[in-house]
C-alpha cells in the first residue's frame, strides 16, 4: 500500500533527471505534515541516487506551493500548537534540525543542480522551498511573497537565511517586513528569480536535461564550489577549487568530455556514485 505522504510528491526520473511534482492540487500544493514529509522522503531519496544528474521541483494544478495550510493558521488563531510532524525516518546531521527547514534545505543539500519552476503562487513556506533550489525559473504573472509577517509571524523554513544571499539583506528585509507580493517579472529583477518563462517546467526540464548531458562529475563539483562562495574563507575555497580540479584531470568522464568535443560527438559519461561531500 502506498504510504498516504507520498501522495503530496511525485516524482519520475528520465534520463539523469528528476521531475519532482507537489502533488495537493486541490489546495493550491498548501503544506501540512504529509507534504513535508513527502518532500524530505523524496530529497533524501534522490540524494542517494547516483544516477540523478538535475532536478526540476514544480507544482501541479494552478500553482507553485501556497504555504501553510489555512487549517494551520485557525488552529493558531484558537491556541492550538501548530507543528510539522517530526521527521526521522533517516539519520540527519545537517544544519536544518527542524521539519519545515529540512522540506526546504533538503533541496540545496542535493549535490546535483535543482530547478524550481514556479507558476501561479509561491507564498510564505513555498517560496522557502523555491530558495531551496539554485535555480529559480517563474512565469512572469507569477506572484511571490514572503507572507508570514501577515499572520504574525517570521520565515522559519531557512528562508531568512536564505533570501539574503540573494536579493540583499535591505531587499530580504523590506519584503519580510511588508509581506508584498512581487510578480515574476520582478523577482527576476531583483534576483530573488533567476529567469522568467511562460512556461517555466518546460524551460526548467530542458535546462535540467542540458546539465544532466555534462560531465557529472564537474557538475557536482562546481557546486559543491559555488556553495562554499561567501560561506568559508577566500583561502579556503582555493584550496577547494584545487582539490576539485586536481580529482577531475585525467579521470575517466573528463577524458571522455575532451574525447567528445574532439570528435564532434555528445559525450558519454558514467556515473560514479559519488555522494554529497559532508
């Protein structure tokens, strides 16, 4: 019998690529404890699979993911606690300890690229977990928020963490304390997205498909790289550049990249089974 949480994610995977559905259709993809649960089983899932290459989140229906569900929030407004079910099917060491942050991070804790592709809505912890991705891909009348200051609260699913990375911490700090909503054509503006598309799944699909075709290895590695920029000392992340570069030259799917480009012919690569550097 399929475990009712999985019903809150889909996920296929084609040729080296993830497609990963919020599958709630009927409420907008709104969280509740069987949809976190879902989203970390399945971030847990791929992260393990060696011969995942990308990843594409989107959501089905008519949207992204609205948030929390609205059950939660008139639990909150008669005093009644409101948690996401602990999760601990697997042993986890990393810095998101609590549900909500680990449904989001679980996706920058990937080491393969993840696209979100984001339509219709993204508010409050669906936004949180687009962050999540490296790549956000929005249709232009898409509508973004970081909406919990209007029900009283703070972005506690790694969001306040997150967002300053990317829009600036003045920017971070006025969309968290109004709780506006920007369109896609903003959010690309001001960074929070990385592209508008009218279509941002099949946009997002075909960008996953063209990394998957290169050397997994490098991908791997290059973000490994770009997570460490800004996190760790300038000389630290030399020296990993060179401990990257020197594992890559000469290994098997970087001579078959230099073979290919040679002889004019897409590549062939393997994957090595290499898991997500602690």
């Amino acid at each position: 019998m399929t475990d009712p949480a999985e019903q809150r994610v889909s996920c296929t995977v084609t040729e080296g690529v993830a497609d990963v559905r919020l599958d709630r259709e009927a409420k907008l993809n709104a969280l509740d404890p069987a949809m976190a649960s879902a989203l970390i089983t399945t971030g847990e899932r791929l992260r393990r699979d060696a011969g995942v290459r990308a990843v594409v989140v989107s959501g089905n229906g008519r949207a992204f993911c609205a948030g929390l569900d609205m059950s939660s929030f008139q639990a909150m407004a008669v005093d009644e606690p409101v948690r996401l079910a602990h999760h601990d099917e697997h042993p986890y060491t990393g810095p998101a300890r609590a549900t909500g942050q680990r449904a989001a991070y679980v996706w920058a804790e990937l080491p393969v690229p993840v696209i979100a592709a984001v339509h219709g809505v993204a508010f409050g912890g669906g936004l949180q977990i687009a962050l999540g991705a490296d790549i956000r891909v929005v249709a232009p009348d898409a509508r973004l928020s970081v909406m919990e200051i209007r029900w009283g609260l703070v972005p506690d699913m790694t969001g306040s963490q997150l967002l300053p990375e990317l829009v600036g911490r003045d920017v971070a700090k006025e969309l968290t304390f109004t709780g506006r909503i920007v369109t896609g054509e903003e959010a690309a503006r001001i960074g929070l997205a990385t592209k508008v598309a009218d279509d941002p799944r099949k946009v997002a699909l075909e960008l996953a498909a063209e990394i998957a075709g290169k050397n997994p290895d490098a991908i791997r590695g290059a973000k490994r790289l770009l997570d460490l920029a800004g996190r760790t000392e300038l000389a630290d992340g030399f020296a990993a550049e060179q401990r990257e570069i020197g594992a890559l030259i000469g290994s098997p799917n970087q001579v078959e990249a230099v073979r290919g480009n040679l002889e004019e012919r897409a590549p062939v690569f393997t994957d090595s089974g290499e898991q997500a550097r602690a």
